[in-house]
C-alpha cells in the first residue's frame, strides 16, 4: 500500500508542476510522469493478471503519445 501512495504523491507533484509551467517543453515531461504513475498505478489498485498487460499497453501507449507530441512541438522530422 506504500507503493500506490508514493505513485499517488510522485502523480501530484508532476501535475502542479505541469499545471505551474508556462513552457511547454518544461511540461511535457511532467505529462509523462503522469502517464508513468497512471500505469502504476494501474497495477498496484487491480488485483488481476490481465492488469499487467493492459498497463503495459497503456504505458506503451501514452510513450508513443508523448514522443510524438514532443516531436511535433520540437519540428518533426526533418528530411534532406
């Protein structure tokens, strides 16, 4: 039970911390932190095996999400 309230508290500081940013490249890393503790989260509240794997999809999931809003804020890619 200690765990999920070290996520819980990890999850609050990044979401004052994202919401108290103005840059927007200083936020995006605290949006994945957020991402990272909703998927621990996950795991540490269901008590089921299937649990793991639909955190797992989730974090994969918001990973992609975030590298490809952190790509398009940075310029995409840029060819030749």
């Amino acid at each position: 039970m200690i765990a999920l309230y070290l996520v819980a508290v990890i999850a609050v500081f990044a979401v004052i911390r994202a919401t108290v940013e103005r840059n927007t490249g200083r936020k995006l890393p605290y949006v994945n932190v957020m991402n990272f503790a909703i998927a621990g989260a996950l795991v540490l509240l269901l008590d089921h095996p299937l649990t793991l794997v639909a955190a797992a999809a989730y974090f994969i999931g918001s990973t992609l999400e975030a590298n490809a809003i952190a790509s398009t804020y940075a310029g995409g890619v840029r060819r030749g």
